[in-house]
C-alpha cells in the first residue's frame, strides 16, 4: 500500500500527494511540467484527483522517442506542446561541444524553459537514499541556501519539496519526491491508467534520445533503434567542428564528427582512455558553457 511513516503515525502516500497540491495551490493554477514519463503521469493525475486547476505543458527537444509522441496524443490531448527556439542540431553546434552529464545545456535550453514566473509543479523523486526516510514535509523557500545549481529533473537527494528559483520568477512543487518507483506503479495501475509502450520494452526512464545522463549502454541502444537520429547527431558534431575551423578555433584531437561520437559514448560511460580528450581539454579551448 501506498503509505508512509511520519511523525504522526502512518499517512496514505497519494493522500499526502493530494494535501501538498492542495496547499500550494495558486490562483492561475500550477504549470505542470509533463514529460510522458510515468512520474509526471503520477502528478498529472493527482492534481486531477485533488481537483487542483492547472495547465500540462511538454517541451518538445526534436529528440523526443517518436513513442513518446504518439502516446500523449493519444492519452494526454490537453498537455501544450512547447517548441523550441533552436534544435539540438544547431545548439550543438552553437555550444561547441555534445552536451555532457556534467554540461547539460540542452537541459536548460530545451527542457526547462516554460514555468517563468509561474507556479510549477513536477514529478521529480528522489532517487533511492537514506534522507528519503527523514525527508517527510522539507520545505526549502530560500534558493541561496544551496550554492549547487539544479535543474527540475535532477532526481538526486538533495531536491526539496518546495523550492525556489530567484532568476526565473519561479517556485517549484515535487508533490511526489518521496516516492518510491514501486509507488509511482502502483498508483498509476490501481487507476487503470495506460503508460508509454517504451516501458514494456525494458526501458527505466524516458528521456532525449541519446541522452547522456542514461550512460553509454542505453545511448548506444537508442541509436540502434533509432539510427537517423544517430546521423543526425554526427551531422551536427561535423557542422560543429567545421564552425571551430571557420573560427581558427579547430580542436587537435577531434577530426570529424565520428571521433566527437566516441568521446562522447566513453564520457558517458565514466571511461576515458589515456591520452584521449577529456572534459578538461575541452573548456581549455574557450568552449561557449554558458
């Protein structure tokens, strides 16, 4: 059963859910940051169940599973597609370099662009930790009390309840942080509620395609499965070292957009062979992070 330890005895985890929407609720209604993914599902259909007023939004990356695409339609016609300003291809290329686990440009550029100034809320969790135990209730309303930046699908223990975000007008609810994966299942199946086909076929999350936060191993199984998207990549990488060129700004150790290809699979697996390019060469040689 969906229920949790507190200091007041055991509470249903859904209930808890639907208390925390209810409490923070603003008058023009939460934007609902909707991925496809069974936790922004879970949110999805939990402001529905406490009756909460507020608006689905996806922010389409051009790299989104095609799987992903054709579910919402189905299921999910009032979630608002956001398109973005730039493709992946050409923010590549503008950047310089593949985004990476620790520069995830594409994240603040295609993913977390909606919400400013509104109320958003999210399906982030925590991932599987000890604080997860003691975390019941943490409010945090200061966003300099904590000097690591964050985005809103970093799912690591340090997120809050409640958080705030001075630079973008914007406060964030993760009703649904303290839940477990098992959960977030149970939740969605007592509802009869119908989730992407992608999950059937052994994948854990639902992300870009090629998303380096999923490791080597799922980005090479992705670009089996999807090949053009692939190419796509290693056209852009091409065009990018082709603009270093035209800049006199060419990089020494990447001659075409395959060697950008590997470098990034080894970055993304942890592994980086001596005497290959590492994360270190590349912001020596005045790559735009910013």
């Amino acid at each position: 059963m969906l229920v949790e330890e507190t200091l007041f005895g055991r509470r249903d985890k859904v209930q808890v859910a639907i208390d925390r929407l209810r409490t923070f609720e603003p008058t023009e209604g939460y934007y609902l940051a909707f991925s496809g993914g069974k936790d922004s599902q879970a949110v999805y259909h939990l402001c529905r169940e406490a009756r909460v007023k507020f608006d689905a939004h996806y922010s389409l990356t051009i790299v989104d599973p095609p799987e992903v695409i054709y579910f919402m339609r189905e299921h999910y016609p009032d979630v608002a597609v956001e398109h973005p300003g730039i493709t992946m291809w050409d923010l590549i290329v503008k950047k310089g370099m593949p985004p990476t686990r620790i520069v995830r440009y594409c994240c603040d550029v295609l993913k977390e662009r909606g919400g400013q100034g509104r109320f958003v809320t999210t399906g982030v969790r925590w991932s599987e930790s000890a604080r997860r135990k003691n975390g019941w209730g943490v409010l945090e309303l200061n966003s300099h009390s904590n000097a690591r930046v964050k985005l809103m699908n970093d799912n690591d223990e340090a997120r809050r309840l409640l958080e705030s975000c001075v630079m973008k007008s914007m406060h964030t609810l993760n009703p649904i942080i303290d839940w477990l994966e098992e959960d977030v299942w149970e939740y969605l199946d007592s509802r009869g509620v119908p989730h992407c086909c992608l999950y059937d076929e052994g994948y854990s999350r639902i992300g870009c395609i090629g998303c380096p936060l999923a490791g080597a191993k799922q980005m090479k199984r992705e670009f089996a499965r999807y090949p053009k998207y692939e190419q796509a990549y290693l056209r852009a990488f091409d065009r990018m070292l082709q603009v270093r060129i035209d800049n006199g700004k060419p990089y020494l150790k990447w001659h075409c957009g395959q060697d950008v290809m590997d470098w990034w699979l080894r970055e993304s697996g942890q592994s980086v062979p001596e005497n290959q390019i590492t994360f270190e060469d590349i912001s020596a040689e005045g790559v735009d992070l910013s």
